[in-house]
C-alpha cells in the first residue's frame, strides 16, 4: 500500500488547483482521475476537422498583465499564468429578449458600460454608477474575507463594509430596486443571471454584483488551445512539483476510521492508498451516497440532502463551412431569453417542452483562426431546472434530443436573423445523461448546488469552518463553497488546498 499526504479525487478544475497548491504547501500529493485526460468539463473534443470547446464561454476576471483580475493572480501564483496563451473576448455580450424587445450589445469597462446604458435606457446614469461603486465596495469585503479564511472582524465589516453588510442578505432585484434602476436597466443588467442559475428574486446580490464587476472590469479571456489547455498546463505543474497524476484511475471508497474520520482511498483496480486527507473534486451526494460505506453522521446527510441541485446542462456544438462573416454571426457571446423576468423565466427551463432560453457562443469573434479558413464553429447551451430530462423513455431520447437541437437553432436564426441551418458541417450534441455519464454528476447537473439565500456564496464562505464536519475530508469544484463556474472551482481549490496543507501541518 502506498501512502500520501493528500488524496485529491477528480482533475476536475478545483481538484486541479487543490492539487497544486498542496504540493506549494509541501505535501507529498497524489491526483487520481477515472477519465484518461484531466479537466472534466475543462477539455475539447474534435469532430471532423474542428476542435470544440466543451464548456468554457469565457473566463472573467483573468484580465491582462497590465490590468490583472484575481484568476491571473492565482494563476501567477500557481505558476501556470505564462504556459498557457490568451486571448480577449471583444466585448461582454449581446442581450436579446423577446418579450421586451431588447436587443442590446453592451461592452467591457465601467465607463463604457455606464455610457452604453445609458444610451439604451435614458436615466439610467445614477443608478449604474452607484451599483458599479456598492459592487466595488462588495469586492473588497470578499478579499478581507478571503484573507482572513472567513473569521472577519464585526467591527472591520461595519466600519469598512457597512454597504456591503446592508445588502447582504438580499436579493439582485431587491437591492437594484433599492438604487431605483429603471426596469430596462434592469433587464440589460440582469443578461449574465443564466450563468448562476438562480432567478433574480432568489439570487443573492452580492454573488451576481460581485461577478458582473469582475467582467466588465476586468474582461474575459480564453486559452487559444481552448480549456484543455489549462487544464494540461495544470497538469504539468503538479509534475513539476513532484506530484503524482494517475489516470484511468476510478476512486471508489473513502475509507474512514474510528473517528468517522479519513483513512484511506480504495481505486477501481482494489489497490489502497494510505491518506488521512482527501480533496473530493465532486458532488458530496456521491461522496456520501457512495463513497464511505461505513455509517456517515446524519447531520451531514440531512444537510447534502437539503441542498438543491442547480442547472442540468444541455450543449450543441456546430462546425459550419461558411466563415462568420459571411453567416453574419457578429458576436462572441449572445443571451436569447422569451423574457427578462427571470422567475418566469427560471420557471419555463424546469421543462424540455417550454424551454428555448440558450447562451451561444461563436469563437471565431475572438479567435478567427480557431477553426479552418472559410469556417467557424458555434455552441450553445441552455440549463433545465429540474430533471425533466429523467422523464424521457429510454426509445424517445435520440427524437428528443433532435427536436431540442432543431429548436435552438431555429431560435437563433429568427433571433439574429443569420441563417446557419444550411452551413451545418458538423454536429454534436450533449444532454443530461451525457454529462451524467461524463462526469458523474446527479441528474447531469453542470452547476453543484443552486445558489439560495441561506446556501449561497456568502453564507458558504462564512461558514466553512462549520461546513467541515468529517475530519481530512474537504471539498472542491461547483459543489463545494464557492460555487459553480470556472473561476469559482478555481477558487475553491486554493481555498480547499491551503485549508488542508494547515491541517496536516496541525497533525504534525
């Protein structure tokens, strides 16, 4: 049997960062992974003679050397910053809602913004440039916390924060309504909820204020050689530093000990490995469902089960033989809703039948040269919230996952009016299932847990202390405290990796 400090379960994004960051700590690390290559849904795929991003729209908050956003910090310090090649996204994205008739293109920086809605919406000045300046306020409020892992000083947070200790606990529309933000403001602001996956009077305004100043200050980039590319560059960093990756390697026991605590992990093949700390780059409902045979605190059962399962994904992936010039394809990033009332919105994506919501992306606004001459290549993605996608017969799934193809690109040629029907060179779609199959998540569920008002960032951040309730056993990805989304996994790794190189330096 071999024996490591840390176990890190998944090359997923945050199990990636966990692992870098436990090797930075000086802990002898090893990385298992089922799949043969690393990134879950950080990878590309080919199909023809095009190379498909698999999942990343954009990466907010990366920014550039000059301008660093906090995901290139933490790339810089990861070492991996520089092994990887960017590029900028041209603007932040195009709106369209039927309902309202809104079709706007707003751009990146916060004048700019300011000045683009104001030239949609007249009056609409004030209320921007005070929500523009509470969400700064919001993001140094989460830097204090972050650097002092969550134990913030009352005091520090009412003198410094007080704005930020005031919207707290309320909703996006809740505190815009509070700034007195017109209600087309409002529907233009609100265009990135879809990427959170919880409607406006259920979101808490700090995480979507937080996100929305992150890229509109900072941009948003892309790896050239798409997210695999990270995902590689990570890889090659953990080597660098002596660590271990194995893949083909399926981790299925957590074991644990006397004390309810780690012990060891059990792989595919019946070999153990020896760790009193695991990193579980996945859903707690696999972990606990699955994992740990042995009898797992009830506590802890009734709380994963009380967390709700956020958006089942649903992508298509088109390679056209027509550039998007000639398709008049003239955005990187487009939101296609019925309406800008996201509770009603939220409602109609519980169902295949009354879902047409996508966020599309076509790459080749950023990189023209990421498909051959003459081409481009497009994918779309929409969310259900529920799993409706369960109650398809196993004999109707392939019809039903046609129809839902054929609506999402009918919606986007009566919404843009560019025809690509005719220019379909290739085709690939995914679907629940196959991100269940895929990765392994619940329900094919992309997003971890939904952000809810007593389960959202904030609470999570606060409260990861008490949140840590089996000793060695600690969690990274889209299920654990910072939520769904690239730079959240992220994030949640280093968070995760330093927390537990501390506690195997308290173990001495």
């Amino acid at each position: 049997m071999k024996k490591y400090d840390a176990v890190v379960i998944g090359a997923g994004n945050g199990g990636l960062v966990a692992a870098i960051r436990l090797l930075q700590g000086g802990a002898k690390t090893l990385l298992v992974e089922k799949h043969n290559l690393p990134g879950g849904f950080a990878t590309s795929f080919r199909r023809g003679r095009f190379e498909f991003e698999a999942s990343l729209h954009e990466l907010n908050d990366f920014g550039t050397a000059d301008n660093a956003g906090d995901v290139r910090v933490l790339f810089d310090e990861l070492g991996v910053t520089d092994k990887i090649e960017w590029l900028q996204i041209p603007e932040a994205y195009r709106v369209i809602s039927r309902e309202e008739k809104i079709d706007a293109t707003m751009p990146f920086g916060v004048e700019a913004f300011i000045d683009k809605m104001e030239s949609y919406v007249p009056g609409s000045r004030e209320s921007m440039t005070k929500f523009f300046e509470l969400s700064e306020e919001i993001r140094a409020a989460q830097a204090y916390s972050n650097s002092v892992n969550g134990k913030t000083d009352t005091k520090v947070m009412k003198t410094k924060f007080a704005n930020f200790v005031k919207c707290g606990s309320y909703s996006v529309n809740e505190v815009l309504d509070a700034l007195k933000m017109p209600k087309r403001a409002k529907d233009i602001l609100n265009a990135y909820w879809c990427y959170l996956g919880a409607h406006c009077d259920d979101l808490s305004f700090v995480h979507y204020a937080s996100m929305v100043l992150r890229y509109v200050t900072r941009g948003a980039a892309m790896p050239k050689a798409r997210s695999h590319e990270i995902s590689l560059a990570m890889v090659e960093r953990i080597r660098e530093l002596g660590g271990d990756v194995w893949f083909n390697t399926e981790a299925i026991r957590i074991k644990t000990g006397a004390d309810g605590g780690v012990e060891g992990v059990v792989l595919g093949n019946g070999d153990e490995i020896v760790t009193r700390h695991v990193i579980a780059n996945c859903s707690p409902h696999i972990v606990y469902g699955k994992m740990i045979k042995e009898e797992v605190d009830k506590r802890i059962i009734k709380e994963t089960n009380a967390r709700k399962l956020a958006g089942r994904g649903f992508t298509m992936f088109l390679g056209l033989n027509k550039s998007a010039d000639e398709l008049g394809i003239t955005n990187h990033n487009y939101f296609l809703y019925d309406t800008m009332d996201t509770v009603r919105q939220y409602e109609a994506m519980k169902r295949i039948d009354t879902n047409c919501v996508q966020a599309t992306v076509c790459l080749n606004r950023a990189y023209p040269e990421c498909s051959p001459p003459g081409t481009c290549m497009m994918y779309f993605t929409t969310l259900y919230m529920s799993d409706d996608w369960g109650n398809v017969k196993p004999e109707d799934y392939f019809k039903v996952k046609d129809e839902v193809a054929d609506i999402m690109i009918e919606r986007f040629e009566k919404d843009t009016g560019c025809r690509i029907r005719d220019s379909i060179e290739e085709i690939s779609v995914a679907t629940p299932m196959t991100y269940a199959r895929y990765c392994g998540h619940p329900e094919g569920c992309i997003y971890g847990y939904e952000s809810q008002y007593w389960d959202g960032l904030m609470p999570r951040l606060l409260m990861m202390a008490e949140d840590h309730k089996t000793r060695g056993l600690r969690f990274a990805g889209g299920f654990s405290m910072r939520l769904s989304g690239y730079s959240s996994a992220y994030f949640s790794g280093d968070i995760t990796g330093r927390q537990t190189v501390g506690d195997i330096k308290r173990e001495g």
